[in-house]
C-alpha cells in the first residue's frame, strides 16, 4: 500500500483564504514537478526541504495557469509521514483545489483513504498508535481541558506510562526466565515473591489510571447533561447562560419547549453537551406530551442531570416526579430564581435526596454560577490532578485494553498462590505485555489499525 504516492485536500471543506493540497509518498516531488512552475525557474528537485516557493500550478496539457500558489516540499524523513511530502497552498475556494487535486491523479498518485497519512506516520514510526488516535481528538477538541488532553496524549505522556507498565512486566518475566534457566541457583522461590510483589505494585497504579477513563472520556467526547424541571422553572434560561447567547426562546407561556435543544458549553474546561428538554408536566397537547417523554428519555443516559426547581413555587406533584427520576442519577439540585421570596421546601428536597448537591442560583442575577461551574469540575475529575491530562485514558479501546491487562495480572497473582511453576506465570504476564501493547499498537492487527484510521478526515 505504502508504495503509492498519495494526494488529498488537507484542509476543511468550504470557501476559505488558503486550501492545502497534500501529496506523500516516493513520488510526491516529481509529481509536484509536472504541474508547478516557480516564478524563480528553480527545479522542483533543487527547492530546499521545508522552504515555500512562490509560483504557479499550469496544467500540463494545455499549459493553463490554475492558480498562484506556495509550494513547500519536506523530504523524508523531516516529514509528518516519514515519507517525501509536497504540499500545495492554493487560493481556498472549492474549483482551485479540486482541479489542482484532479492534476496530481492525472500525474501519478491516487486519493488518499481516510487517515491514510496518519496511518502511515504510523506505520513508519513517527507515531505510535495512541498518539495516532490523539490528532483526531486534537481537531475534535471542544474547550482548553479537550485540547491539552489531546495534545498531551500526541506528545506520548499517556503513551510512556503504558511503555512503562510493559517495560516492568518485560523485567518480570526476564527475572522469572533467569530462575527457570539456572535451576540449580535454587531462586524460584525468592524470584516468585518479587514478581508476586511487583505485580500488586504495578496492579495499583493501572487501577489509578483506569480511573482517569471517565474524565478522559467526558473531555474528549464531551459530558452529556440534561437541564429538566417543570415549565418556566428557568430551563432555557439557564441553557443560555451557560451558551452566553440567546439560543432558546424564553417566555412566561408554560411547554414553549417542546423539542430538544442540544448545544456545547465550555464550563470551567469541561465540555457540556447540555439537552433542554421540554417542561415535565401533564399536558393534553400531542406534540408537548412528545416532547415530555423525549425529556424523561435523555434522563436516563445523560451523564449529569442539572435539574431546576423555582424558588418562590411550593413543591408541586411535577416536581415530586422529577425527584423520583433523580434518584439514581447523578443530579445536581439547582434552586433558581433565589432572588425572590423563599416558597420552596427545601427540607422536603434534601429528604428525597440527601445525597445529591443542592445549589442556590438566579439565571437573572448569575448568582450561584461559579458554585454551579466548581461543582461540575469537581464532580467530572474527581479529584484528579487537571495537570495530568494529558496521560487520561480516553476511548474505549483503551479502557478496555487496560482492563484485561489487569485481568492477566490477576490471572498471574492466581497462579503463583496455586505454586505453579514459573513457566505458567510467564504465559499470564507475556498475555498481560501484549494486551498493554495493543494501546500503542505495537501488538495489535491489521484489521484493528485499519478500523481506527478510517474514523479520520481523508485529508489526515
């Protein structure tokens, strides 16, 4: 596969200043020499590596000028490929960078696959797999916190933890190895102790690190949060105030409401996915009643219930119900409108709930907000350090890597308390290496590598 040269647009799709034009592979600088001319007459071949020159895509054809353009080549292996890479800096509307696109397949190279340029950073090295996975989080990233997560995986902070863990297994099995080798030093005994030892060690730091998944997970994809509460409790107006603008309509008219409304917010770092759900209530309207159930449906998979109830309203039936939902979720009690005169049995709402965090807030005055940001920051790292982002476990195929690790090691801990011999505490522990190196892609399948790199841009 790697023997093509390949070409794609690098850059987003849509009117802009610049559009990038990529090409890689061993072809990439003749390929590029059919088709641009510098304005300086100097050989495609005879430009500096890195250096951008100024000049012109002519269609070999007919010699008809496409566009003034910047051509910049990078030989291997000073390229994000490791391979020889062209890159063409057009004018950025569409016809521009789809004709010079068309120019380089009619010169030799074919459209690059989904990632296929990450994936061959990869394949030669430059990347191991989970900083592979960590540029796509990094185009992805919503807030500060999603990005220094990102960043931080792509610069191998989460990666040399992993080769850490398999670096100690690598000098457990070599200890074992020893004693199975010289039999007649007499240390299997000494030498099953200390692995037996380092395995408990090793067992409690990857449990620290799977611990990180949920907030890896919520910065990278986002926490889904859903405001609920009865009609005009303040649902909109809290979803626009946490937005800064004025993205749902707010009215004194109860079930204005009556779809979802879904919409990221940057709170204190943490992307929320916030969903504004219709005012729970009984309701002979067709079209609310859907709405209502729409509401008590995202309830059950958000990953934070912010549910409002009205400070100067006693508690009503509506919002007995809404309690009954919360029991089980992970909620925060928002009591709204604290600027008006206290009807609200709050008493009532912590006897339901004594477990759930209960905040005071006023989407007029904005009091109680930086409360309500503290609260969700605490609850989403729970009490992890922020600075340590970067070595998060963020996907699921990390996750679940980490987990099985974990249950070759226990698998080894078994074995040495049934006094097997060292033989089979090698097996678990090389199975416990190979699974951690899935995570970097040292030991994972082709047909994995290629599930992960099509989730990419074909321009990455």
């Amino acid at each position: 596969m790697q023997i093509d040269t390949i070409s794609a647009i690098a850059t987003a799709v849509g009117e802009g200043g610049i559009g990038i034009i990529r090409i890689s592979g061993k072809q990439a600088v003749d390929i590029a020499s059919k088709i641009f001319q510098a304005k300086n007459h100097l050989p495609m071949r005879d430009i500096i590596s890195h250096q951008a020159t100024y000049g012109s895509v002519i269609d070999p054809v007919n010699s008809t000028i496409i566009d003034e353009v910047l051509c910049i080549p990078m030989y291997a292996p000073h390229s994000y490929t490791r391979e020889d890479v062209v890159e063409i800096h057009c004018h950025g509307g569409s016809l521009p960078l789809r004709r010079i696109l068309e120019l380089t397949f009619k010169a030799g190279a074919r459209l690059a696959e989904p990632g296929e340029f990450t994936k061959r950073a990869f394949l030669n090295g430059r990347l191991d797999l989970s900083q592979a996975q960590a540029v796509m989080d990094i185009i992805r990233s919503k807030t500060d916190a999603s990005l220094r997560m990102a960043v931080g995986q792509l610069e191998g902070c989460f990666s040399d933890k992993i080769r850490e863990y398999r670096h100690q297994i690598l000098e457990m099995i070599a200890h074992l190895e020893a004693a199975i080798d010289f039999p007649e030093d007499d240390i299997d005994e000494v030498a099953t102790d200390e692995v037996r030892d380092n395995i408990i060690i090793l067992r409690e730091e990857m449990v620290k690190l799977l611990k990180t998944g949920k907030t890896g997970r919520i910065l990278r994809e986002g926490l889904e949060t859903a405001i609920i509460g009865k009609p005009n409790v303040g649902k909109s107006s809290l979803l626009n105030l946490l937005l800064n603008e004025n993205r749902a309509i707010v009215t004194d008219i109860p079930g204005t409401t009556r779809d979802i409304i879904e919409e990221y917010a940057n709170i204190g770092g943490v992307p929320l996915k916030i969903i504004d759900t219709a005012g729970i209530r009984e309701t002979e309207d067709i079209v609310e009643q859907l709405g209502v159930e729409k509401a008590c449906s995202y309830i059950e998979r958000a990953d934070l219930v912010l549910a409002l109830f009205d400070f100067s309203r006693e508690i009503s039936s509506e919002d007995k119900q809404i309690l009954a939902l919360l029991a089980k979720k992970e909620a925060l009690i928002l009591i709204n409108k604290s600027d008006l005169e206290a009807k609200l049995d709050i008493a009532y709402i912590k006897s339901v709930l004594p477990n759930h965090k209960i905040i005071e807030i006023s989407t007029i005055s904005e009091a109680g907000l930086p409360e309500l940001e503290t609260a969700i920051v605490d609850m989403v790292y729970s009490g992890q350090v922020q600075a340590e982002e970067g070595a998060f476990v963020n996907n699921v195929r990390q996750i679940e890597a980490l987990r099985q690790t974990d249950e070759h090691l226990e698998e080894a801990l078994q074995t040495i308390h049934r006094e097997m011999s060292p033989d089979f505490i090698v097996i678990d522990l090389r199975s416990a290496w190979e699974k951690l190196g899935e995570i970097t892609g040292d030991t994972v399948g082709e047909d994995i590598i290629d599930q992960i790199f099509s989730q990419f841009c074909i321009g990455k």
